[in-house]
C-alpha cells in the first residue's frame, strides 16, 4: 500500500519504464522537481488534482511524457544552481496547450508544436486546463550547434505544419506512443536520431544553412562548423589545416570563435569526444574497442583520450561504457 504523500511507482523492468502517478498537488510538487530540475509549481485548483509521469533513460536524453491537470511551472533565478547540470528541454505538446515563456519571448503551444528552453535560465510553463505532453531533457553537447546559438530559439514555437516540423513533429509524436516499446539499444539510437533531427530544425529556424550577405562572419562560421563535423575523424584535422581550407588565417580563426565565446581548438575536440562517446554508448559498436573507437575521430594516444575523456564527462571510457 502506497503511504500518504509518497508517489505510486511502477517500474517495467525489461523495458525501463518508469510510472509515476501523483493523487494530490503537493505529491506532484515533489515528483516534478525530482523528474527534472529544482522548480517552483503552483495551482490555482488543488482540488481533486491527479497527474502522471512516464519516463525512461535513452542513452544521454531523458525522456518523460506529462499528463496533467492545469498548472504552472517556474524555473526561477534563486532555484538555479550549476550542480543541476545545463540541460535543454524540448516539448512537444500532444493534448491540450501550453504557454511557454523564455528570454522576453513567449510561445502558445498545440498538439503537435514543438519548443525548447534551456534549465541554467529563468522560464515558466503555464497549463490553463489538463494537457499532455513528450519532454526529451539532453545536456546541450549532443548538439552541434553552440549553446549561444540555441539561446535565440528559446520560447519559439516550431509547429506540425511549418517546413521540417512536418517530418519532425510525426516523429517525436511516435516516440512517445511507444516509450515502453524499445529495447535499451534502439530507445538509445532513437534518441540520438531525435536529437539529430532537432538539431537540423534548429539549424533551418537559424538560417545557418544560407547565411546572408549581412553578415558574412556568421555564413563563414556556419561553413567551417561543417567542415570541421564532415572532417573529424581526420587525424590531421587541426586549427591551421580548418584555417586553410577557409583561406583565411589561424588568428582570425580565433576570432571567429572569440565572438561566440568559444575556443577553436576545444570546440574540435570536444565534437570529437562527443562522438566517442555516442559510439561508446552505442550497442552497435559494442564490439569495437575502445582505442580504436578513439583513433576513429581523431585520438591516437590512448592515454591521453583516456584522460581527455574523463576531464569531459567525470569517468574513465571503460566505465562510461560498462555503465
């Protein structure tokens, strides 16, 4: 028998579901907060409130459908701390609607539309009445766009019917369909495909695959952010060789990155780690090992990748992947 205040959990073992069902508003208090990050959750009707949460871990992105009842959600400045970790939050809302405000911007979501906001700023959701919705939390590395560059997408609404939320939309939609369907080695793909597939949006909503003649730091930026994703299993992919493929010289490669408060050099070797990190997470690849997993995007000292790899994400690679 569940205790007063305590949240019903039911967890499916073979697929890693997890169920949690609140009876009353101050259990869902609790049970948001835990699910995500620290959050300030109001109600105006407490009354006979119910709400339930499904989630599941696919590699790197957490992913929880919400129902319930009308209510708001803040994520306000005295609640955030760097020990919650940086994530974003995308949404995609399935049943009712939602407000969302972020960054002086404010976003009114339908069934089918999609936003993300990210947790190391202020933002709230506000639910008029009962509503349901899919929410893939990721840590804002498996983008490969800059964080800076995610912070003008904040609060705006990509719908169903526009452009690539017409492919994107259907897709989110299924995963939440069939969160208890996966095995841990698709569910873990899926999310990564997901992931990529936001990443393209965000790209499209950024205009960064045309650029303009306004400002061509921002085209040439965009162009050499792609040869250097299309290039880094090169071990000879360095800033000189970035540089002179863009015919320009190392130290206005600096600046480039400068103006978007990032380091040339760490931004390659950071997408590097990245993908060593996906691979190694990846059952496909369960039977390479790992030196040769690094030497594939760029690190041949094994050592050395050891320990760049645990600088990055607090563990070693061996124990990443046994994880």
């Amino acid at each position: 028998m569940k205790e007063e205040g305590k949240v019903a959990l039911t967890l499916s073992s073979r697929q890693e579901v997890q169920t949690a069902e609140a009876p009353d508003f101050d259990t869902w208090r609790q049970l948001v907060s835990e699910s995500f990050v620290p959050l300030d959750v109001t109600c105006d009707r407490k009354d006979n409130f119910q709400g339930r949460m499904r989630s599941r871990s696919m590699g790197d992105v957490s992913a929880v459908e919400v129902s319930a009842e009308g209510h708001n959600v803040l994520r306000k400045p005295s609640l955030i701390r760097d020990t919650d970790g940086h994530y974003f939050k995308l949404s995609i809302m399935l049943e009712g609607s939602g407000l969302l405000i972020q960054d002086n911007r404010e976003a009114l979501l339908l069934p089918g539309d999609i936003a993300v906001y990210d947790t190391q700023r202020p933002y709230t959701l506000a639910f008029e009445d009962s509503f349901r919705c899919l929410v893939l939390m990721f840590p804002p590395q498996l983008m490969d766009l800059p964080a800076s560059s995610v912070g003008q997408l904040t609060a705006v609404r990509m719908g169903r019917d526009e452009r690539l939320g017409r492919v994107i939309s259907p897709f989110l939609v299924e995963i939440a369909r069939n969160l208890d369907q996966f095995s841990d080695a698709i569910g873990t793909r899926l999310a990564c495909n997901a992931v990529d597939l936001v990443t393209t949006m965000f790209s499209a909503e950024l205009d960064l695959s045309k650029g303009t003649a306004s400002n061509p730091r921002a085209e040439l930026m965009h162009r050499i952010r792609a040869f250097i994703e299309a290039n880094l299993g090169d071990s000879d992919l360095n800033l000189a060789t970035v540089a002179a493929a863009h015919f320009i010289s190392t130290r206005y490669l600096h600046s480039l990155f400068h103006d978007e408060n990032e380091s040339a050099a760490n931004w390659i070797r950071n997408r590097r780690l990245e993908r060593c990190r996906r691979e190694l997470k990846d059952p496909v690849h369960a039977r390479r090992s790992i030196s040769s997993i690094a030497s594939r995007w760029g690190f041949n000292d094994a050592a050395h990748f050891s320990r760049l790899f645990r600088a990055a994400y607090g563990e070693t690679p061996s124990n990443y992947r046994e994880r």
